[in-house]
C-alpha cells in the first residue's frame, strides 16, 4: 500500500489500466460463446470462388474483377459452410481501399429454402465482417460470395479471406482493428468522424472512462493521504486522454490526405467530380443541364425529405439557374412563376398522377406538371402555366 501512496497519480493511471481492462474482459467474455472451438482463422482459398456474373481473373491468392454484367459482379464459393455458427467474423484483404456501403456479402443457409440473405459492408470497416449482425447466420450455408458494383475505371481486388472464431482474442483484436481502422471521409464527417470503425467498445467511451476512474483513484488515494488534489496532475491527466484520441485523429487525417492527393491531384475540375464519392448524382446533374434543360435561366425548386447534402449541392451543380431548396411539398405560387420541380427523393403524401398530369398531396395540394425526366436519381418535372 505504501508505493501506491508514494505515487498516488501513476498508481491511479494503472489501477484505473487495471479495472477497465478486467470489466471489459468480463463483459466480452459473457457475450463469447461457451462451446469449445479453435481460436485460429480459417482460411478460405480464392480459386474456390467462381464467377456468377461478371468476369475477371485469378491468380494464386488473388482475385481480380475487372468485367460487368448490367453493372454487377458476383462471385460465390459453393463449397459453403457445414457450421457458419462457429464463426463470427470474416476478414479479407479489399483494394482500392474505399467506403464500399455497396458490397454486399450474400450466402445461403439451404439452396432448398431459395431465401437469399445478403449483408453490406459497415461504413468504414473495409476489412471485416461482423457475421453475428445478421439473424439468419448460423447452421448450415451451402453457398457464399460477394456481389460488386461497377465503378468507373475502377478494378476490385480481393485477397486473404478467412472466418475467425467468437473467442476473447479474436474479440480483442477485432476492436483494437476497429479503433485503428481508416476512416474514409464521406458525405456526412464534415460533421461525424468516429475514430475509427464503430466498435463493441468504442476509443472514445474507454479513453473517458479511464480517464474519470484514474481521477475517481486519484482523489481517493489523495483524501487517504490528507493532502489537497494537485490541480496541474489532473488537467495533464486530461490532456494525455484527449491527445489519445486526437492522435488516431491525425493518423486518420494523414492518411486521408495521402488518399486525396492520389485519388485528385493533376486532375481538371470534372475528374474531380467524376473521382468522387457522389459522381453519379454529378453526371445525373450535368445531364439535366447540358440535354435537358433550357439554356436560358429557370426555376428550379427542389424537393427532399431524405438528404439535405444533394439539396445544398444542387444550387453549385445547377447553375446559372435559380433553384431554390426546398423540403416540403410543392407551393401555389410555383405554378404561377413557372419553373421546374425536381423530386430528388420521394416526399411522403406527394405523387404523381398519370391521369390528370400533375403533382397531388395532402386533401387538395394540386400542381398541373408534365414529367422532363425520370430517373432513379431524381424526378424532374415541368410547371404547366394555367389553362395548358
């Protein structure tokens, strides 16, 4: 007892080390399940994998998609799983290393049963799957793969597949990968960055929590010696948890800045556009604009519910015409100055009406309109001018 009271701050520090890691242990080791199983990873070879859609090629421990078929390409392993429940996470080894909320596992729990259940990558976690978050995984699966879409001039490469156990190493690692995961700027970190993957225990809870209890420490051993806190020991306590955290903050910012300086450099302002995150939306625009639109300024009011980022970029990619963003339905006085109204995302209670060509909502929300152009992307319709 009495080197804890000769260093009372360090001995905090590591008392606090201490409980975190051991509750952390307990509560991971509840949730791993009791059967015994090998904590090793098991390995899945690439040439068991075959084409379903799509094409490309195979090398020794390397799989390259490079052909589409209607914009996808599926690969599927039909060797499948005797027992997926022994296993909870696949990891794999994906390049370009980039958001990829649109490749989706898919695997089969019985070819007789014909449900096909899929499961997308985690924003940010571009190196495993967590196979327990979805319900259907477990049993028997006589099928696996994975479904790519086509990016422009873009080839995927998959390598280093394996399934890793539910055991507590595997647990540990999966969250110290999680913390250390790149973090690839999207659509909404301007405002969100979350160090990392989302995890089972996420840096920021753990680096506050051990924080407060080297404190909570701290003032106990200090009330036992009789003496006053040191207020300097506490404030640099404070700052070595927020340098933590804002260390894998510039760790991520680095290799951001390594990731735009290869994706943009040297490139005119339309390869820009078109190397980003939101391309289609970009030739969606220009296509409006360049085939669709008059040349001469309009109106252009701009309804959705579902995204104010497309709202506020409509303005800069549809310029010089006046678009005016808005989130409700459609105003009287639209029809009266004429224009055009672009539904980017459909607006609940706003629908089109074949037969009488116009935009309905509400009890009497009336709108005469005739379709400009239908696209996935977004509807545009032309006001019609009373009486036409």
């Amino acid at each position: 007892m009495k080197w804890i009271l000769r260093a009372p701050m360090l001995s905090s520090l590591l008392l606090a080390t201490l409980v975190l890691a051991g509750t952390a242990t307990i509560f991971l080791y509840l949730q791993t399940p009791t059967e015994a199983i090998t904590g090793k990873t098991t390995p899945i070879a690439i040439d068991s994998f075959r084409f379903i859609k799509g094409g490309g090629k195979q090398q020794p421990g390397l799989l390259t998609i490079e052909r589409y078929t209607n914009g996808q390409a599926i690969i599927s392993n039909l060797q499948g799983l005797e027992n997926s429940g022994r296993f909870r996470y696949l990891r794999f080894q994906l390049t370009p290393a980039k958001l990829m909320d649109d490749l989706p596992l898919f695997f089969w729990r019985s070819a007789k049963t014909g449900r096909l259940h899929t499961m997308a990558l985690e924003e940010n976690i571009l190196d495993h799957l967590d196979l327990k978050r979805h319900k259907q995984w477990g049993g028997p699966v006589s099928e696996y793969g994975f479904i790519f879409s086509e990016k422009e001039g873009q080839h995927w490469r998959l390598q280093e597949l394996g399934f890793s156990p539910d055991t507590l190493e595997q647990t540990y690692l999966s969250i110290f990968s999680d913390w250390l995961e790149f973090e690839v700027w999207s659509q909404h970190s301007v405002n969100f960055l979350y160090g990392g993957a989302q995890s089972h225990l996420p840096a920021t809870i753990v680096v506050g929590a051990w924080v407060l209890l080297a404190l909570l420490f701290y003032s106990l051993l200090m009330r036992r010696k009789k003496q006053a806190l040191d207020p300097r020991k506490i404030a640099a306590v404070l700052l070595f948890g927020w340098m933590l955290l804002d260390a894998r903050w510039l760790f991520n910012l680095f290799q951001q800045a390594q990731l735009t300086h290869n994706i943009y450099t040297g490139k005119a302002s339309s390869e820009q556009y078109e190397a980003a995150l939101d391309a289609d939306y970009y030739r969606y625009f220009q296509h409006l604009k360049k085939e669709v639109l008059p040349a001469e300024p309009q109106f252009i009011y701009v309804l959705d519910k579902n995204s104010n980022y497309f709202r506020a970029k409509t303005p800069w990619w549809l310029a010089p015409h006046n678009v005016f963003n808005q989130d409700s339905y459609p105003r009287p006085e639209y029809g009266e100055k004429g224009g055009y109204i672009l539904i980017l995302h459909p607006v609940p209670g706003l629908q089109f009406d074949a037969r009488t060509q116009a935009l309905r909502w509400g009890n009497n929300g009336n709108l005469p309109v005739t379709p400009a152009y239908l696209d996935p992307r977004g509807a545009l319709y032309k006001i019609r001018e009373s009486g036409h």
